[in-house]
C-alpha cells in the first residue's frame, strides 16, 4: 500500500511539476506580453528558447529568416536563452529604434563580449562613453580629413593593381585575404599614420587574428544567451590572440607618440620604453604638443589624452575598434562587388565603359571631383551593400521602457535589427528582392519606402561614423581595379550561403578569374 502511495506521488510529480513550473514561467512574463500583445511571440522552450533555430553559427541569418517566415510577421518577440528579444526587420520600428535618444545603448548580451574582447570602443561602448568619444572623434572623420586621405587611397589603388596583375593566368583565385590585407595596410597609414611595409610581421597576420577573434566572439555571443560565455575565455589562444591584437595597436601608438616626441622642438624627453599599456603611470607621462590640427585619428586621440579628454585605455580601445572596423568592412565590401560583377558580366560592362569615360587612360589619380561622374558605380555598390550588408545585424538594449511608435518596449528587452532580412524585404524592394540588380537604385525605383529600407552602415542617433571612409576608398580600389581587369567565376550566385562573425562572411568563398583589360 505505502509502495503505492509514492507511486501515486510520483506520477503526481513527473506530470504535473513541469506544467507548473512552466505556467509560473509565463507568469513571470506576464508584462512583457502585456506590453506588446500585437507583437507575435514565439515561445520556444525553457532554458534554450529558440536558440534551437539557430543550430549553429553558419546558421544563423537563415535562422532569423525562418523565423519571419514561420511567423509571418517581421517583428517578433521570442527567447534566445534567458533573454527576451525583438527580432525586427520592419523600416518603422527601425526607424524610430535607431533615431530615439533612450535606445542609445547597444543590445547587453549581444555586445557585451565584442566589449570585452577589444576592451571597449566605439562598436560596443555603453551609452555615456560612446557619447562623449563620438563627439571627441568625429573630427577625425571630416569631409575636409577624409578627402586629404585620397592621396593614400589612389596608392593603395595603384598597389593593389600591380598585386593582381599576378593572378591573371587563367586560374580560379580566392583574393579576400589580399583585400584585407591590403585595406589593413591602408586603415593603419589613414588612421595610425604607420606605413606598413613586406615582413612587419605581426600586421601579415593581424587580418587573420582579427578573423579569428571575431569567430570566437560570436560563438562566445551564442554561449552568452545561456550564460555559458565564460567557457570560450579558457580557451588559451582566444586569449592570447587578443592580447596579441592589443599589444600591436600599442606598439603603433607608442611609435606614434616617439615620432611626434622627436619631431617636437620642445619634447620633454619622454621614454616610450617605460610606457607599459597595463602600467596606469602612463598618466604621469606628459605627451608632447602637436602643433598642427590634427589631420588623423590618431593624431586627435593623442591631443586628447593630453588635454586629458581621453584615457590611455581611449586611445588603445578607440584604435582597436576604428582599425578593425576600417579593414574588414571595406574588405567584404570590395570583395562583396567584385563577386556580383564577375556574375553578372552585363552589370560589369556598363560599369567598364561608365569608368572608361572618367579615366580613359589605364593609369589614373581619382579625386573627389570625378568620384561624382560616376552614378552608376553608385548603384552597383549600394546594391552590393543592399544584398550583402556589411554588418547583418545590429542590436539596442531598452533600460526603460520606451515608447516606439504604437510599441510599449519594456526595460530589459534587447533588440535585434537583420539588416540582412530588411534589405530583402520583397514587398518593399519587389519580387526580385533576391537578385542583384543595380537598378533598385535608379531614379524610378529607389522612393522614400526604399530609402526608409536601406541601412547599411545603420542610421540615426549611432550610425557608423567611418561610412563615408569606407565609400570612398570603395569607389577608388574599384575605379581600379575594373578599369585594368575583367572578372569571371564559375561560382554560382544562388549558392552564395553567408553567416554573420559580426561581419558578414562567405561560408564559401566564391573564387575569381581575371583578364586584363585594353
């Protein structure tokens, strides 16, 4: 009989206990259903939430797509883990969310370990220091600075030219890894002022670590809806290749400031060798004068730390984040455009004879002027970024509740905006929404619905401040490189398959032919 009874308890137990704890579960979100009823939400299961739909990293994009298609909607409320999200690619809600000054704060679980892993920045920063170190560096990023750079951009261009007259030999190459090197030599002479040179050592890698870390970040991402993050900091080489990445950002610094120190009639005999990136007696250390307005990044960081602006940690986090940004976004931009024109040679053409009518002879300086007689090579790069965004996703953290349009977001939600959904949108872009074709932007086709729709660099209150950085020295390698090649692959635009590492990548990298042009 007693056997019996704790069958009966038992039974009780195993059947009812998770119907319980799975009501209180509910409960406990009770407001934030409330709070967005019209939202639909997808419930997933306890502790993973929806995780699931994400399988694994490659997966993720297609996941988020799943996701909207299964739901039918484009706003959609679920768990990743412990965390509540709004997964959006609505241009309405992206709008008001980039453009309110409550949503300044990037999504916690979602940046929190890029933070981590370049010690702060731009990219990642909480609200108070973005604000005032966005203010302290957007002078660095001027028209008038910018446009003083086109001298470097057209020697990279030309650089770039003569590396690639070594792969026409009727071979399929994979040339992502040139182009990052290559837009890393250029985003440390433009920022750091450091001309890089064959066998610098540690910057032939630093595009490999900077891969490497961004990999390793995301999974740490995944890991941290779970709170499981902590286990990818055990992993040595993780940790080692930061520091490592750290480390060269300090030694361009310290260069930096040497050089300045020696160039300084008045230089108070600073010792760049007693300077130690984890010694916080580097405050004590007066940092000479510059005498000119600052023309580069780097330049007004140090201004700063010595008008006492900027921390050490400021100057070493900020030229981590603009650096790492500069390269790798311009990098899968270039590439991302070389790709499209190999598979769609009638696009190729047009834009060969656009730039053959500017710069008819093979070698050629682009400044700024002729950069606006090509309206066509517009088109063919905003719909590269349309199609393969350089960042696929971005994220906002709600501290307060925050009124969004008709929305009531409660505190503590995170937002996830897919660039890469919104920009796919057929009933904004049309039935063809799916395929590149330039002509998205012409005149006719490109209205306030689309504009509203197309954020490749995001927008409003954060928007990304190196944006027009990266377009011109886009249009310059470009104009290049189309003028002197033609591009061919056999790699199929249907069975382009990418994942997000932060940034956008090729789970496959298309591999390309090229022919020199008359």
């Amino acid at each position: 009989m007693e056997t019996l009874e704790t069958y009966k308890v038992f039974k009780f137990v195993f059947i009812f206990l998770p119907v319980i704890l799975f009501i209180h579960w509910l409960w406990t979100r009770r407001n934030l259903y409330k709070s967005i009823l019209n939202i639909p939400v997808l419930v997933g299961f306890p502790i993973i939430g929806s995780l699931h739909k994400m399988r694994h990293l490659n997966y993720m994009l297609r996941g988020f797509g799943n996701i909207f298609k299964d739901c039918k909607q484009y706003t959609v409320l679920l768990w990743m883990g412990f965390y509540p999200i709004i997964l959006t690619a609505d241009p309405d809600i992206i709008s008001n969310v980039l453009r309110s000054q409550d949503l300044i704060n990037k999504a916690e679980v979602f940046y929190y370990s890029m933070r981590n892993a370049f010690k702060g920045g731009l990219i990642s920063s909480k609200a108070t220091e973005w604000v005032h170190n966005r203010k302290m560096i957007n002078p660095s990023f001027s028209n008038k600075v910018l446009v003083s750079l086109f001298p470097i951009f057209n020697k990279s261009k030309n650089n770039l030219i003569g590396k690639f007259s070594a792969l026409v030999d009727n071979k399929n190459h994979k040339i992502l890894n040139m182009l990052q090197t290559l837009t890393l030599e250029i985003a440390i002479e433009t920022t750091m002022g450091k001309v890089m040179h064959k066998g610098d050592g540690m910057s032939n890698n630093w595009a490999v670590k900077v891969s490497f870390v961004m990999k390793l970040t995301m999974i740490q991402t995944l890991l941290s809806f779970v709170k499981l993050d902590s286990i990818i900091n055990y992993y040595i080489k993780f940790r080692r290749t930061k520091e490592e990445l750290y480390q060269f950002v300090y030694e361009l610094i310290r260069n930096k400031i040497s050089t300045n120190t020696n160039n300084n009639s008045n230089n108070n005999n600073i010792n760049t060798e007693e300077i130690n990136p984890n010694n916080m007696d580097i405050l004590k250390y007066p940092i000479p004068s510059i005498r000119k307005e600052p023309k580069i990044f780097i330049d007004q960081a140090i201004k700063l730390y010595e008008n006492e602006q900027f921390t050490w940690n400021d100057i070493i986090s900020e030229s981590n984040n603009i650096v790492a940004a500069a390269f790798e976004t311009t990098a899968n931009a270039i590439f991302s455009t070389l790709v499209m024109l190999a598979m769609h040679p009638d696009v190729q053409q047009r834009l060969f004879e656009e730039i053959l009518d500017v710069f008819p002879e093979k070698d050629f300086y682009v400044d700024c002027h002729q950069l606006t007689q090509l309206p066509y090579l517009n088109r063919v790069i905003n719909e590269t970024l349309r199609i393969a965004p350089s960042v696929p996703i971005i994220g906002r953290q709600v501290v307060e509740d925050t009124q969004i349009g008709e929305h009531v977001f409660p505190k503590d939600v995170q937002i996830l905006i897919s660039i890469y959904h919104l920009h796919r949108r057929t009933d904004i872009w049309g039935p063809n929404a799916d395929k590149f074709d330039p002509e998205h932007f012409s005149v006719e086709h490109f209205g306030e619905m689309q504009r509203n729709a197309y954020i490749p660099f995001s927008k409003g209150v954060r928007g990304c401040i190196g944006s027009r950085y990266a377009i011109f020295s886009m249009k310059i390698l470009l104009c290049g490189l189309v003028r002197n090649y033609e591009f061919e692959t056999d790699f199929k635009f249907e069975d382009i398959r990418y994942t997000s590492n932060i940034a956008l990548k090729y789970i496959v990298e298309p591999e390309l032919k090229m022919y020199r042009r008359a």
